[in-house]
C-alpha cells in the first residue's frame, strides 16, 4: 500500500489535532495525584499553615482552606500572600517560575482540576507549535509535522501535558530556546543578510535569552542545556561563539535575583544525600545502565503504563528502544546526514549520557526518579532523531512507518486514559454523601500531604467529617486513646489502609487486626472494598463501620 505525500501530510495533521482533543477530554477525568495537589498548596500560598496531623482528629475542612486564596480585601493582603508564596518555594528543590504561573492562574480560574491544568495544556500545545517549527528549520514543513505528531501523541508527554507539575512546561522552554537557536545560527550564517534578517535576529535573540532564563527558572536540571548550546555553536558556528555566548550569560543574569535569594536558601534545605546508594561497585553499574534503559523505555514508548508495568518490561522495551536508536542513528549517518544527527544527538541522547555520567560520579541515582520526568527534558531530541530518520534515513515504507508509530502511540494513549481510572477519592465522598449529615472520623495510616490534602480537595466540606491520621505502628493505640475518650462523637467511621503510605511502613497483617479489635468493640462493618488508581499510591482497602445502637 503506498501512501502519498498529501495524504500523510494530512494523517500528520489529524494526529495533531487528536493530540490537542486528547488533551481537552482529560483535563478532569483523573484526580489530582500526589503531587499536584502539592502543587496546588504552594501555589495559594499557604503551605507554611500546613501541619502535619497530631494525635487527636482534625477537622478536615481545616485543610481543604489551604487549598484555595486566602481573602484578600486589599492590596497589602495581596502582597502579604505573594510574600508567603515565595516563601513557601524555598522549601521545595524546584525554581519559583512554574509556581509563579500557577499562582496567577489560580486568582484567574480557581482551583478546579481542569483550570490548574488548562495552563500547562497551553504549554503543551506550544510545545506542539516549538516542534514544527523547530522541524520545520531542519528538515522541511512535513518534518515540522511530523515532529509536532510524534510529540503530541507521546504517552510519556501526554501524561506530562495533563499534571500540575514543572515537566510539561521544562519541554516547552527546551524547545523554543532549541529552536530560538538554531534560527539564529541559521541567520548568521545565511549570505542573506539584509535588514529584514537583521530584525529577525533580534527577535530570534531576545526568544533565546528569555527562553534559556525561563527553563533554568523552571528546573535547575535545563543547566545542562548550556552546555549543549555551547556545542551546537561549536558545531554549527564557531566564528561567532562570543555572540552566543553573552546570549547565554544575558540569559544567566536574568536569572541571579532568584539564585541569590531563593537558591541559597534551597540548597540549604535540600537533602543532598536523598539519591545516594550503598550499593557495591558492580550492581551500582547495573543499577546505572537500568535506569538509562528504563528513561528511554518510558520516554519513547511506556508513558505512564510504567507505574504499573513489572519493572522488567520497562528495561526490556528501554534496551529494544536504545537499539532502535542506534540503528536509527546508523542509518541517517550512512545517508551523509551528518549534520542533523549530531544536532539530534546533542538535544537527546548527549544530555541523557551526561546526566547518567554525573549519577556515576556521585555516586547518585537520579536518572529513574519518578520514572525518568527528572530528565524529561531530552525527550524532544531522541523524538527528533526518530523524526530524521524517518524523513531522511532512506528507508523503505517510509509513509507506512510513520502510520505505524502514529497509531502505536494513539493507542498506548487511548488505552491508558480509558482502561485506567483515577477516581479513588469520589468513591469515598460518594459514601460520605449518603448520609453527608453523620458525624464521621476517618482513620488513616498515612500521614503523608499527599494522601490528606487530597482528602480535604475532594471530600465534601459541608459534611461533619474528622480525620486522624498516623503511621501504621501508632494508629492502633492512638485510635484506641481516642474513642475511649470521645465514642460517642463519631456516628460513622472510614477506614483507609494506603498500600503505600509515602512516609510510612504499610501495615502489617497484626496492626491491620488491632485497629478492627478496637473498631470491633463499638461498630459495626457495613462495607468492604478496594481502592485503585493508576499507581500504588492510589490504592487503598476501605472500610465502613457504623455506631452500633
């Protein structure tokens, strides 16, 4: 079957409006998880009111209030929340501009799923528009395409595209500063110089400097995309390198007020050692080139099936996927595409090697964290390797190949989103909201933010609910201290076991048994079910007791 240049130009552009719908239809349709709701709690500016449940029950609603603005009845209010905010970011490990982002877009929208996630969606499309032209640039409008519909249709991205974290939008700046780049390499190395290129270098130069400052602003990890640049320019035009370079440090300097505030005090609370292994000489490299295999598995192909995939498969389909490339890489540089390759291989596979380089020497493991988002950024750059090879590798079924992948990818997709649900917390206000007027205590063993913040986003405020939330090992007795004291108090009871409580061992067959003696004495059990979301910081096994009359 042959496929013509217009048609596929058109399957490209179907692929790219599909990744755009995809996008819309699931702004809602998964809970927060764990850290978006984080995400959302630094951005109102209240994380410094957070506390860490206590011994005795809360009133939940008392944190479903730090999940919104707090009244602001005039400008001073207003400058006094923006002064928590900042303050609140220095806590965490991540620069203030996607928060910053948030922040502004929550006072415009609120707080709902589909508002926190509709900015990074606009992100991800502008990623979508980076793509093309940046494909565009180097291999023509059906590369731009073609780049634009493999990146939209990616599972790895298109989970990225729909969570209220830094990732969706790190790629974005790495596409347009990449993009910004190349453009004006492009101009200065043109024989047309005439003055409308002279506007357009100062368009494309001042792109650059904001693009390069914003990324870094965004992950502090985008620092290693200087040093890629200062290749591409060493590559591409090394006559002029001075110029690139007071691009880059302008870009740098931006970025100093931050730095000396907010980094500093980062570095001072960061865990350093949170990555470090005492692993043994040999398994730590096993280690090392398993979580290389594992990023490129998930990138390219797994997405967030990962979370729940046997960690051998992920490797697996890493190791077939580093082949893929390889060959992919052979082939273009046997068609005398030298140029394009190494411009690949520099945004892609090079910072990846670098960073798995950095984890050897420090002896570090942060290539696999959270399933490789931590190096998110070289995704468009092993996805345009793909691209070259595809439009220029001088294979055979070329059209039919990219109908393949395109519908590889659309599948993984429309599979993940509609066999895998998030909706673990409705399931437990459904119940809350038979009889939402009953004095209700839910008990859990977990104290992670996480887990109790998203409690407090999704359970109903108007309900008389308390929680008390401990360990595995301190839930018995303390629930035990408590309804001693105030049985009569609760009408209803939730208990929620979390599989995996974050902060905490999970519980054990015998603490299990010793919170039902104790729930045994003065309830009943009513219902009896299993919790599941996409990963394991979803589940739960919940139960219902009732007062017994």
């Amino acid at each position: 079957m042959k496929i013509s240049t217009k048609t596929i130009n058109i399957i490209l552009l179907v692929a790219i409006a599909c990744a755009v719908i995809l996008r819309l239809i699931n702004l809602s349709s998964r809970e927060f998880w764990y850290d978006e709701v984080l995400s959302l709690l630094l951005s109102t500016g209240q994380k410094a009111q957070y506390q860490t449940p206590k011994d005795v029950p809360v009133i939940l609603a008392n944190y479903t209030q730090l999940l919104t603005l707090p009244i602001e009845n005039n400008f001073s209010d207003f400058l006094v929340t923006l002064e928590k905010f900042l303050k609140g970011i220095v806590a965490e490990p991540h620069p203030f501009l996607f928060f910053l982002e948030q922040h502004f877009w929550l006072r415009l929208w609120g707080n709902s799923e589909a508002a926190m996630r509709s900015i990074i969606v606009l992100f991800s499309l502008g990623s979508l528009g980076c793509a093309y032209g940046l494909g565009r640039r180097l291999l023509g409008n059906q590369g731009g395409l073609l780049f634009a519909a493999l990146l939209g249709l990616n599972p790895f991205y298109l989970f990225h595209s729909l969570n209220v974290r830094m990732y969706g939008s790190l790629v974005f700046w790495v596409l347009l500063s990449s993009w910004a780049l190349i453009e004006l390499i492009t101009l200065n190395t043109s024989a047309n110089k005439n003055r409308a290129s002279k506007k357009h270098k100062i368009f494309w130069t001042i792109l650059l400097i904001f693009s390069a400052a914003s990324g870094l602003m965004t992950f502090y990890y985008f620092a290693v995309f200087f040093l890629v640049f200062a290749l591409l320019v060493l590559y591409l035009d090394r006559r002029k390198w001075w110029q690139y370079a007071l691009y880059l440090i302008s870009s740098i300097i931006i970025t100093i007020p931050w730095v000396w505030w907010g980094t500093r005090q980062q570095l001072r609370n960061a865990d350093l050692g949170r990555f470090a292994s005492k692993d043994g000489f040999l398994s730590a490299i096993v280690r090392h080139l398993q979580e290389f295999f594992d990023v490129l598995g998930i990138h390219l192909l797994a997405g967030d099936w990962s979370s729940i995939l046997p960690q051998l498969i992920v490797t697996i389909t890493g190791i077939f996927i580093f082949i893929s490339l390889l060959y992919c890489s052979w082939n273009i540089y046997r068609n005398n595409q030298i140029k394009l390759l190494v411009i690949s291989i520099l945004l892609g596979l090079f910072p990846l090697v670098l960073m798995l380089t950095l984890d050897v020497i420090t002896g570090k493991f942060t290539l696999g964290f959270g399933f490789g988002r931590s190096v998110i950024f070289v995704l468009p750059g092993c996805l345009l390797l793909l691209v070259i090879w595809l439009e220029k590798g001088g294979i055979k079924f070329k059209n039919i190949a990219i109908l393949g992948l395109l519908l590889l990818y659309l599948g993984i997709n429309i599979t993940d989103f509609s066999l895998r649900s998030r909706r673990m917390f409705h399931q437990v206000a459904d119940i809350i909201n038979e009889q939402p007027n009953t004095p209700t205590l839910i008990i859990i063993n977990s104290q992670a933010w996480g887990h109790v913040l998203r409690l407090a986003y999704y359970l109903p405020t108007a309900s008389p609910i308390s929680l008390l939330a401990q360990k595995s090992d301190n839930l018995y007795p303390i629930l035990e201290q408590n309804l001693s004291k105030n049985s009569e108090q609760y009408q209803r009871i939730l208990w929620l076991d979390s599989e995996r409580p974050v902060w905490g061992k999970p519980s054990t067959e015998e603490q299990k048994q010793a919170v039902k003696t104790v729930l045994d004495n003065d309830y009943n059990l009513q219902t009896s079910q299993r919790l599941v979301g996409t990963w394991e910081l979803d589940n739960f096994n919940l139960k219902v007791y009732d007062k017994k009359i």
